[in-house]
C-alpha cells in the first residue's frame, strides 16, 4: 500500500509522488516511515532521503535539514537542500570538507558551523561513491 511523499525546498517542489516507504535523517538517528504510520513531526538532520516507489525501485536525495511531517498517509519533507544522489559528485564533497575543515573557529557558532560543514561533505561524499 502507497502514500503519497511532497518534497519541497526554498526554490522548488522537488516532488510529489506514490511512494511505499521512505527513510530519512532525523536530527538524532534514521526514521523509516509506511503507510498508515501515526501523525509525526521530526527535525531533518543531514543525509541520504530514501524512497521507494511502488513496484520496489528507489529513489535517493541528500538532504541538509528541514522538517518532516507524517499526517493522514501524506509525508511532507521541507529541507533547505534536495539533491538527487546521481548529481553529487565526491570531488566538490572532498573539497567542501577540505574548506569547512580549515575554517576558524572563534566561539560555539564557529564551530557547530564548522562541524555541520563537514558533516554535510562527509555524507555528500559517501552518496556520491555509490
């Protein structure tokens, strides 16, 4: 059984479309989601956004946070960023890691931006090698 999966970001509506289960990064681990699962809100972390369709193929985006809400069969996915994995590409990744590792850090904002940047080049990396 499907329910439907809106995707959409700052520019754009990414998609909107029959999935059969979906697994995303929340900000403190992976949630899988199926039909008829109960109402749920969660924070997007950074990482891969899986969908499968019906008839079992896949779908990969990676997403950089943003919101997630599951209500009445319908997941809506609001994130700053949704790229579909076949467009990532591992050397702009390494050199995205290279930069956020070499920034400054002068107080607790320098670095948790520092370390959100090189989480985000970490799993844009290991998305683009597969």
């Amino acid at each position: 059984m499907a329910f439907n999966c809106v995707v959409v970001t700052p520019e754009q509506q990414v998609l909107d479309q029959q999935v059969t289960q979906v697994i995303f990064p929340a900000f403190d681990g992976q949630i899988g989601i199926l039909t008829d699962r109960a109402p749920l809100l969660a924070k997007l972390g950074v990482g891969e956004l899986k969908l499968t369709l019906p008839g079992g193929n896949e779908k990969s985006f990676f997403v950089d946070g943003g919101i997630a809400q599951m209500k009445d069969n319908k997941l809506t996915v609001l994130t700053t960023e949704a790229t579909p994995v076949e467009e990532l590409n591992a050397e702009t990744a390494r050199a995205e890691l290279a930069e956020a590792s070499a920034r400054k850090i002068t107080n607790e904002v320098s670095a948790a931006d520092r370390e959100h940047g090189m989480k985000r080049a970490r799993a844009m990396e290991e998305l683009a090698k597969r």
